[in-house]
C-alpha cells in the first residue's frame, strides 16, 4: 500500500528511525533539499536508501529551477540562472526557448544521474507589477506568452532526459502581494483577468503530468479557503484550466495555511489534490502529517501511475561537454559565429 504524500528527510543519510517510519508510512515519493545534499556519490547513496525504505522504485523530487531556488549547486554541479535569465540573454525569442530547453536538459542530465526523476519546475506564475519578488526572476518573462513558450521549453527539456517536470504553482501565483511560505496572500482580481493572464500558461500546458497548487485565496474562485484546499479551485484546475495529471499540493508546512499539519493534510486531499508534500523532514511533524493521509487510491492512483509512465528511461543523447559549453556561450551572449543565423542562435 502506497499513501499520499512526499516526505523529505533530515540529513544526509538515512536515520534509522527514517527508515522505520518510511517503511511503516508508505509514502508515494521523497523530496531532497539542501540539508540533504552534498556530493554526487552521497546522494546517489541517499536516493538509493530512500527507495530501499519502501521497497519500491518511489519517485524522489527536488527543487532545481536555478537562480534562488537550486538545491544541487557547485561545487559539484554547475550554477543555473534564473528563470528570466533566458530572455536577457538574447533578443531571439527562438534562441531564449533554444536556451531554456537546453537548460531543461542539462539539469535533467545532473540530476537523473544522482536518482531524481522529479524536478518541481517549470514556473509558469506570471508577474504582475507591484506583486511580492518571491516570484520575481524565477518568473521565465513578464507574458503569458512568453511564459508559456519558455516554460514549455525548459518542461521538454527535462522529460528528454528521463525526469518529469512540475508546472506550479497552479492557478498563478504572480498575482500575489505576500509570500506564502510566510502568510496568506489573497488575490481580489476577477475571473476574466485571471483568465487572460493567470491561468494561461496552466491553459497551455495541461498535457504536462504533474502539477503543483498555490496555497493563495482567489476571491473570484472561493473566498474562504486557499487553492490547495479549495474544491472549487482545484474543480477549476480540472475542467477550466483542463489539467488531468497528478496534482500536489505546495508545503503543508508554509504559513499560508493554518490548522494542525494533520488537518492541512486532511483538507487538501478532500479538496482534490492527489498527494500532499511534508518537506523538512521533522520526524513529530511527519507523524502527524501521516496522520490525514490515507491510501493513494481511485483517480489519483491511475494519475500518479499515468505521470511514472512519462519517464524516458532511455534519455535523449546528449554531450555533455559540448552542451555545456555551448550552454554558458549562449546564456553569455558570445555565439560562435560558425553556427550560422540558420540554426536559431543570435549572433555575438
């Protein structure tokens, strides 16, 4: 029996106590963070340890878009820039998507290699000015479109190279005036502009197979309860927004939401996500959580089966070297002139 959530861990390696709760809780995956990396051989040691707890191949999810929000980084593994980095780095729109596909790839590359399958990543939240910077440079651009085109890009990437992407954080959460990792934000525009400018990228991208909820309330939609645990909102991700994949809440930890972790986990999962995400790895707090879990089950079984058979097990050849290389040039802005207009790439 596999339950619904992701939970992280403590360290670096397993405790004892870790591998009892897990083997006892049956979480559906795990999800790293800084604490619990440090070199490739380690983490390769602590996927493994992850998985051996629960007796199955279990997904293991981490954060990596780059910029503020990369949980593997030097010196083992290159810097990535963020998610507006791309368009900076060029006028092309066609040679920024070039960019943020290959980005996409290299990172799946740095991290399939260590035993992660998941990356929460792309953010398709679109800015809105005066909103809270805690999207800020994540953001791919400043439209939609843009959003869209590049997120879509740096999404192909990563399932290229065998690991499945995240789109978050569902509806939008660059409309947002407050960070929800510390407080509730509440977002007052109408459903026509949240339409327009909110929802569209999650539009576009609804063929992706997993995707991440806002712990934000949109008055527009439900005034009394956040997106993760509103059944109105995530009716509304299902049938407006047209996303049939697995579905995960954000961290039952942030102060966005309110109550014990069991009630968070609770009312999350009978709004209609599929699995609940528990992140800093607190045995007492993993308890509870565990507590307003139940079996992973119905719909949100076939959806999680449906989103493991996305992964390419066979990834996308790929030269390391050479894609790396060319990687930092374009991102630099300093194009070989060999490569030709005709390939897509801007010019020094």
């Amino acid at each position: 029996m596999t339950t619904a959530a992701i939970y992280g861990c403590s360290g670096l390696v397993l405790t004892e106590e870790e591998r009892a709760f897990f083997a006892d809780a049956r979480p559906w995956g795990f999800i790293l963070f800084r604490r619990n990396v440090d070199s490739p051989e380690q983490v390769l040691r602590l996927t493994d340890a992850l998985r051996h707890s629960v007796g199955w191949d279990a997904p293991v999810l981490v954060d990596q878009e780059g910029g503020r929000v990369q949980r593997l980084g030097p010196p083992h593994w290159p810097k990535y820039p963020p998610g507006d980095a791309y368009l900076k780095a060029t006028n092309d729109p066609l040679t920024a998507r070039e960019l943020a596909r290959l980005g996409g790839r290299l990172m799946a590359h740095d991290l399939k290699s260590v035993g992660i399958n998941i990356d929460c990543a792309p953010v398709l939240d679109v800015p809105t000015a005066g909103a809270h910077d805690i999207i800020g440079d994540r953001a791919y651009a400043q439209d939609p479109a843009t959003v869209t085109q590049l997120g879509r890009a740096v999404a192909e990437g990563l399932l290229a190279g065998g690991v499945l992407p995240v789109i978050k954080h569902m509806p939008g959460h660059g409309r947002a005036f407050a960070d929800s990792h510390k407080e509730l934000p509440t977002v007052h525009a109408g459903l026509e502009a949240l339409d327009a400018w909110d929802f569209a990228p999650f539009k576009a991208m609804s063929d992706m197979p997993i995707g991440m909820t806002a712990h934000i309330v949109f008055t527009a939609i439900d005034r009394k309860r956040p997106a993760t645990q509103s059944r109105k909102a995530i009716r509304m991700i299902r049938d407006h927004l047209g996303f049939g994949g697995l579905l995960l809440s954000d961290d039952l930890v942030m102060n966005a939401l309110s109550g014990t972790l069991t009630e968070r986990a609770e009312k999350s999962l009978k709004a209609g996500c599929d699995l609940v995400i528990h992140w800093n790895g607190e045995m007492d707090q993993m308890r509870q959580v565990a507590e307003g879990v139940g079996r992973l089950k119905g719909g949100a079984a076939r959806r999680a089966q449906a989103a493991l058979a996305r992964i390419v097990h066979t990834p996308e050849p790929l030269d390391v070297f050479e894609a790396r290389g060319r990687f930092d040039a374009m991102l630099a802005g300093r194009l070989e002139a060999s490569k030709g207009p005709d390939v897509g790439e801007a010019q020094a």
